[in-house]
C-alpha cells in the first residue's frame, strides 16, 4: 500500500530528541526512504533515532552539526546530507526540509547578554536562513520546506523576548520565500507548538505549579506531546497540504484563544 510519504527524503535539525525526534518517526511511519537525523552534540540520542527509524523500515543516517557555528555549520550539514542522499538514490535531492532545532532560553530583556543574544539568533534563525540557502537548488518540485516556530510569536512573551523576536524572524523569512519556492511548487510553511513535554522545558515542567499552569494554558486542558506537534509537521510534509503556504499553522492545543 502507498503511504503519504512514500519513498521521500527528508532532513529534520534536532531529530536526536523531542518533538525532532517525534517528527522522524512519524515520517518513518507514513513511508520516508531516508530520514536524516541532525544533531548538535548528543550522538547518542541521534543514533538511538536512528535505530528506531530503521526498525520502522525506513533509511536513516546521523548527522552532527554544531549551529552555532553558523553558515559554517550548515554548509557541512547540507554537505552531510548530500553524500547520504547520493548513497540513498544517487542524486542529492531533498524532498522534506524541517528547520526543527532550537534553544528557548527563558531570559528576560534586562538579562540577556550580547553573547547569549547572538547564539539564539544563530541557532534558532540564521541557521535555517542559511541551510535553506544551501539547499534550495536541490530541493525537488513539490517539495516541501517546514519552519518550526512557537506560540510565543501570537502572544506577549515578556519572560522570552529574544525567544519569540527569533522565532518572529523565522516566521517573516518564510512568507518571504513562499512566493519564489511556489513557483517549483515547493511549499513553505511554519508549524507552533505550544508548550510540548520535552527535555527543553522539562526541569521547569517538573515543578507541580508550573505544570498545572501550562495545561491550564490549552483548551484541552493539558500539555503539548511532541506526536501531537509532529502529526501537524507530517500533514505539511504531505501532499494533502499542497494548496497551503506561507502559512503559520498553530499547534499549541489552542493556547491562550
Ligand atoms: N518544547 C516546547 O514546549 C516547544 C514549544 C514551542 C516551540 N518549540 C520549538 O520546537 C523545536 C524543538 O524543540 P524541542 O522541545 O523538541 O527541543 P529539545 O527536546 O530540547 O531538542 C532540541 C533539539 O535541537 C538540537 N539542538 C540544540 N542546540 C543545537 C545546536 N547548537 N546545534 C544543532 N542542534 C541543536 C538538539 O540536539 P542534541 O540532542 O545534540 O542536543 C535536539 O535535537 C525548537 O525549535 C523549539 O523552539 C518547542
């Protein structure tokens, strides 16, 4: 039976973990050919979701890219990706890009350093500025670039501005490029979570007052499983989303309507 994303190759950043991770699998499950597992330091976590994609029947390959280092860091992951497409199918085609990985450091304006500044803005904007530079010439028609972003860029944030001034850049740069992508049919869209179990907010989330104020959050009345995130990320990356673009797509289970 032909699954929803037969055959495709995808590159997700911060698959070794979270709602990455969760995205990978679900990939895996609808039928990816091969899946590229990017991560920072955790080598292990990355081939952790290697295995479990492999078990899942689809291809999967590790590959380590610091993004702080900026465009020096996505030119070797784009780099990376290339040789295992090439292994894979013998071109270096890329047919899902998820621009996934990311820092949220909850600091307030008065607290954050110029160094603290630079290395969010580096990791969570200029790197899928720079990636999709990269790789727009071997991104295939009807491919599909998704930008994972936050709720915090449709509500106040005032514990994370430079946080949500990132993620706010993320999301203008993909209307931007919506219209040029559109003309391969290629489309360009952002997924926000909401406040999603992960290792990323689980020391805060481990406090029960905390807890219980961020399920109050949703509509639903609970938090964020990074499944629920990664089921908005498969649609976009199926062809079932191919008349939407340049389009901020909410996934925080309705977080403060
Ligand atoms: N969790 C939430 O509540 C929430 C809410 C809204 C938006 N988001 C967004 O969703 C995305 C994923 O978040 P998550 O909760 O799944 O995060 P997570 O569990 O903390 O995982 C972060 C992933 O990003 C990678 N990463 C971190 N720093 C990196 C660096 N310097 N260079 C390259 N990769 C790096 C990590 O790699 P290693 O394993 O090697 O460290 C890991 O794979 C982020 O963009 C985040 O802003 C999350």
């Amino acid at each position: 039976m032909s699954k929803k994303l037969s055959n495709k190759t995808a590159l997700i950043t911060g698959s070794s973990r979270g709602i990455g991770r969760a995205a990978a699998l679900a990939f895996a499950k609808h039928g990816v050919g091969l899946i590229a597992v990017h991560y920072a330091a955790n080598a292990d976590a990355a081939q952790t979701t290697v295995r479990e994609i492999e078990a899942l029947g689809a291809k999967a390959v590790a590959i380590g890219a610091d993004l702080r280092k900026g465009k020096q860091a996505t030119d070797s992951l784009w780099q990376q990706f290339k040789e295992a497409a090439i292994a894979f199918s013998g071109k270096p085609a890329l047919d899902i890009l998820v621009n996934n990985a990311g820092i949220a450091p909850a600091t307030s304006i008065g607290d954050t350093t110029e160094a603290a500044f630079d290395e969010l803005m580096t990791i969570n904007f200029k790197a899928p500025f720079f990636l999709i530079q990269a790789a727009a010439d071997d991104i295939s028609d009807n491919g599909r670039i998704i930008n994972v972003s936050t709720g915090f860029a449709r509500v106040a944030a005032p514990t994370h501005p430079a946080y949500a001034a990132s993620k706010g850049a993320l999301e203008t740069l993909t209307l931007a490029l919506a219209p040029e992508f559109g003309k391969r049919g290629i489309t360009v869209n952002v997924v926000r979570p909401g406040v999603t179990e992960t290792d990323m907010n689980a020391e805060w989330l481990a406090m029960p007052e905390a807890r219980a104020g961020a399920e109050a959050m949703s509509v639903f009345n609970r938090l964020g499983r990074a499944d629920d995130v990664a089921d908005v990320i498969t649609f976009l990356a199926s062809d079932e989303s191919r008349w939407t673009t340049g389009q901020m797509i909410d996934a925080t289970g309705g977080a403060r309507l």
